[in-house]
C-alpha cells in the first residue's frame, strides 16, 4: 500500500476499477482477434473458406488443411516431418549455444577488467542497429570460406550472433550481481567459471529464459538459412517450406486453408513457450533498463 492509499498490486476484484479491466478484456480481445482468425480459418472446410457473407468464426472444424499440407509435402519427395526434424534439431542447437555464448560474453563485459571492455561493449550496443538483411551477403561469404554452406551449421551460425541477448543479459547482471557477493567469493577461493556458473547464472535466470525466447523465435521462423545458404531440399528447414507452399499451388481456395494451417503451426510453438514463460520475460525487460 502506498503512502497515497492506492493499492499498486492488489489482490482481489475492486469494484472501483471495473472501468479499468472493460477497457483491458477489449483490448485483449482486439489484440487477438488476429490469431482467433488464424485459428479457426485453418480448421474451415471448403465450403466455409469463401462463404458470403465471412464468417470469423468455423462452424464445422475439419482437418482437411493439414492433410492437404502434408499430401503436397510429400508430392515433392520430401515428407513434412523431415522439415520438422531440420528446425527442431536447428532451433535447439541456436537456443543452447546462443544462451552459452551469450552469458558468458554478458559476464565478462559486466564483472571482469580487461582492456578494451567498454569499447567491445560498445560495438555490441552499436550492432542493434544492424538489420539481418544488411550483412546478408557477408554472411554467405564466410559460411563459403569456412567450408559449412550446405550443412545444418549454415542455419546455427548464422544465428548464434545475437547481441540484443548479450545486452540483455549483461544489463541483468549489473544490477543483480553485486560486486560484494562476487568478491566474497573469490574470497572463499572461487574461481571466474564457479562465480560464472553457480552465482551469476542462477541470478539472472529471468533474462536467460528471455533470451532463450528470442533465440526461439529468431531461428524457429527463418527462412535465410534455406533460401540463402542451403540448396539441398532435405536440408532446408519448416519456415521455408510454410513460406513456399503456397506459391507452388496455383488454386487460391486451396492455399487459403493450407496457408493458414501452415502460418497455426508456425505460431503455437511461439505461444506455447511466451505463455509459459511470460513472467520471467516481464521480469527481464523490467530489469534491462535500470542501472
């Protein structure tokens, strides 16, 4: 309770503030009505896809959308569940490596003392600027000279690059890893890998499981591996293969269903993990702009 008598945080229903909550269920409604359309177009039959008048909302759900999706996947020799075990196998691999990579960078730019520190940090804040499609062609230049264009790497390194992660972290860290508890460690002995993985790790948790999120998402819905660095189909990851299906069926009452059925299972994963986690990715972003 404040000094002023509002309550910030309360714990139950106050009729006072019924105003307050009509106005957040009809934004919420708003907000996603866009993924109920989803939703239910993937489930419409033919009959339902182009009714006049449209009706937002289906009326007698099927499963022929999906059928159909995985009926033109294996038309082209190869099935949808090759694509699905390219980016599971992928996605994880980014997510994994990018967390390592990224906390122990955010460790050294945030607690140790070198030269060059601020500098490093920041070319890091600077590459925020950066759009993907800027260092497009770079990027293929050196997956070509290292050797890797053409293999599951070409869609993981591209990605394992990502500074809004580091920055994220890092600013998690200056304020929830105090120098006094680092200190007090080495006192006892411990060394920059026992503070790195048994002190600032656990405490910065929120912002570990944000960037996990982000480096989800990134590498779940990108098709600049497939399109760019990879030209053998089997290689090629579910993204691309959602994004090409359409364009390769020439019957729009077809693609209608299939598309939305494709653009569902792109989207769940995303919503499944943000709506578990949504805590501590609110945590992080609270936490990233205080010093």
């Amino acid at each position: 309770m404040a000094n002023s008598g509002i309550t910030f945080n309360p714990d139950r229903f106050k009729k006072d503030q019924w105003k307050f909550h009509a106005f957040l269920i009809t934004l919420t409604l708003f907000m996603g009505s866009p993924l109920i359309f989803v939703f239910n177009h993937a489930f419409k039959p033919y009959s339902e896809l182009f009714a006049y008048p449209p009706k937002f909302f289906v009326r007698r759900p099927t499963l022929e959308n999906f059928l159909r999706l995985a009926t033109f996947s294996r038309e082209s020799g190869i099935p949808i569940s090759r694509y699905i075990f390219n980016s599971v196998i992928t996605t994880g691999a980014v997510v994994v490596l990018t967390v390592i990579i990224g906390s122990l960078a955010a460790y050294a730019l945030s607690k140790l003392e070198f030269k060059g520190k601020e500098t490093l940090n920041k070319i890091n804040v600077f590459s925020l600027m950066f759009v993907p499609v800027a260092v497009a062609i770079p990027r293929f230049l050196v997956l070509i000279n290292i050797g890797i264009y053409n293999t599951y790497w070409a869609h993981i390194i591209p990605l394992l690059a990502m500074p809004v992660g580091i920055f994220l972290i890092k600013q998690f860290m200056d304020t929830n890893v105090p120098k006094e508890l680092i200190e007090a460690a080495k006192i006892d002995g411990a060394g920059n890998w026992r503070i790195y993985w048994s002190i600032a790790l656990p405490l910065v948790m929120p912002a570990i499981v944000t960037v996990s999120i982000l480096a989800f998402q990134f590498s779940w819905s990108n098709i600049e591996g497939s399109s760019m660095f990879v030209d053998i189909e089997a290689l090629r990851t579910l993204p691309f293969y959602m994004s090409t299906v359409i364009s390769q069926q020439g019957n729009i009452v077809v693609t209608a269903g299939v598309g939305a059925a494709s653009t569902l299972i792109m989207i769940v994963p995303n919503l499944i993990i943000f709506v578990f986690m949504q805590n501590k990715v609110m945590a992080s972003m609270a936490t990233s702009g205080i010093k």
